[in-house]
C-alpha cells in the first residue's frame, strides 16, 4: 500500500519453501507441532529521529515521513521464491510510500513501512521527506557511503534502517546600514579621467 500510517501488516507478504508430508495423528488431546519456516518477500524501512538543540519536548507530534522514489509495484513468482520490481512498460513503478509512525516518545520518533525490492538506491536521489518536525521539513539524500553498505538495490528481507539527528537553529538576522566611508581627493593630489 502507498498509504501505510495505520500500518504495514497488509502490505506484508511471507514466503514458505515446499515442506515434506508430516505424519499427523488427530488425536484429539495429542495435536502436535507442525513448524513452517516464513521468511519475508518484501524490503523494509525504518527511519528514527532524535530532534536535538532548538526543538521543544514534543516534536514530533505532527510529524509524516514519505519515502520516496521506491518500488511501489511488482512480480512476484512463488515457484521460484523471486520478486521483480522495475520501472518498466509492464505496468511496474516506482512511487512514494506514507510511513507509519510506530513510536514517539518525546524527542525520538521512529517510522517503518513495507517497499518492493529491487528499488535502485542512486547516491544523490531523495529517500525520504520528512515534514512538520514543529515547522520544519527536511529531505534524506542517499549518499554514496548508504549506497556502499546497502548495495545497489534493496533485496527481500532486508530492513534499510536511518537514524538520525535533526538540529533546529533559531536565526536572528538584523540588518544595518552604516555610514558611507568618505574618501577626499583633491586635484592637486589625483587626476579624473
């Protein structure tokens, strides 16, 4: 889903390899176990925030974070446990995602949601956009070291996390004119042309 505030449960899918037959008595006191390993098909985000110097006790109480440029559609082929997100003429794109807020707890805010993988993490293109942290908005720009240590592009059952620090800076600006500084020349010490 595009829109993830109230969650990201539904934009959740698992994975289960085939599993062998398991011999299974219903025995109505004696049900047993039966243990199905899931691994997750999608990639996750997770961004955290701590507003440092300038920000009041609650910063982050109107604060939405998209991330952006992210594979919003896919192929998914179960036989082959594979996910195909492109930016193709198939249909597949890339869009922006609304984060879900799932903490904030003073001055530390964290937000998660659910992309399809294979989205390109291009160093100097936005991933996030960050609004109303009390007034200011802020834009996360993946750089080449983010690009070094994530890869390329994101894979199934990776969660891409960023915490970070935002500094709030009051700036007063006063302007003054001064006083013109006066130069004296007379003819006998200069010559106009």
């Amino acid at each position: 889903a595009q829109d993830q505030k109230s969650g990201i449960k539904s934009s959740d899918l698992l994975w289960s390899k085939t599993q062998e037959p398991v011999a299974y008595t219903h025995d109505k006191n004696n049900h047993g176990t039966i243990t199905i390993p899931y691994t997750h098909a999608m990639s996750k985000a997770t961004i955290e925030l701590t507003a440092s110097d300038g920000f009041g006790d609650t910063p982050f109480n109107n604060t939405s974070i998209t991330l952006t440029n992210v594979n919003t559609k896919g192929k998914f082929t179960a036989s082959t446990a594979t996910v195909q997100g492109t930016e193709a003429e198939d249909g597949y794109g890339t869009g922006n995602i609304q984060m879900h807020k799932i903490s904030a707890d003073g001055k530390t805010a964290t937000f998660d949601c659910l992309f399809v993988p294979n989205t390109l993490f291009t160093p100097g293109n936005n991933i996030a956009k960050v609004e109303d942290v009390e007034g200011n908005n802020y834009d996360i720009v993946i750089t080449e070291a983010m690009e070094q240590q994530w890869g390329h592009h994101s894979v199934s059952g990776t969660n891409y996390k960023l915490v970070g620090t935002l500094k709030k800076q009051a700036i007063d600006i006063v302007a003054q004119i001064t006083d013109w500084t006066e130069i004296e020349s007379t003819g006998n010490e200069g010559q106009i042309k």
